[in-house]
C-alpha cells in the first residue's frame, strides 16, 4: 500500500490547535503593514489565526501575540493589520 503524501500542520497563534496549514490563514509583514498572506507563499516570517479566532484580531492580548510571533519589536512602525 503506497504512503500518503505528508500534510503540513501548523499552530494557531491563539487556541495552540495545530490544523492542516490549507486551514489556517496567514499572516506576514509587508511594506510595514501586517497583511493576509492568501497564497500562503509570501517572503518572510507568518503567524497563522483558525478561523474561529481570526474575530479576536482587535483583541490588545492577540494583537501582542502576532507581534511577537512576526517578530516586532516597535509596533509604532507597523501602520496597520490589513484583513
């Protein structure tokens, strides 16, 4: 019997679920904006949200974990998060 392909999971930044990496939505910097990665190909580190916690994006605590998952240091460079 052949084997399966291998299936990359990735970890919410939120929950901790880890989730097939087609399920979740990434996020990366670019041109000082934190923006969604809809290919999930973009350059750079990503932080990856489920889809029940993408609605916490607003959230100061959520917000400081996607700094630190990206890698941020001063949020004042960062212009917006664009969804």
């Amino acid at each position: 019997m052949p084997k399966k392909g291998h299936i990359p999971e990735r970890t919410c930044i939120v929950c901790r679920k880890k989730l097939p990496k087609k399920e979740l939505l990434r996020f990366c910097v670019k041109d000082n904006q934190i923006v969604l990665d809809k290919t999930q190909k973009e350059g750079g580190r990503g932080a990856y949200f489920c889809s029940e916690c993408i609605s916490k994006i607003k959230n100061l605590k959520v917000r400081r974990k996607l700094f630190y998952a990206l890698r941020i240091k001063n949020s004042d460079k960062i212009k917006d998060i664009v969804l």
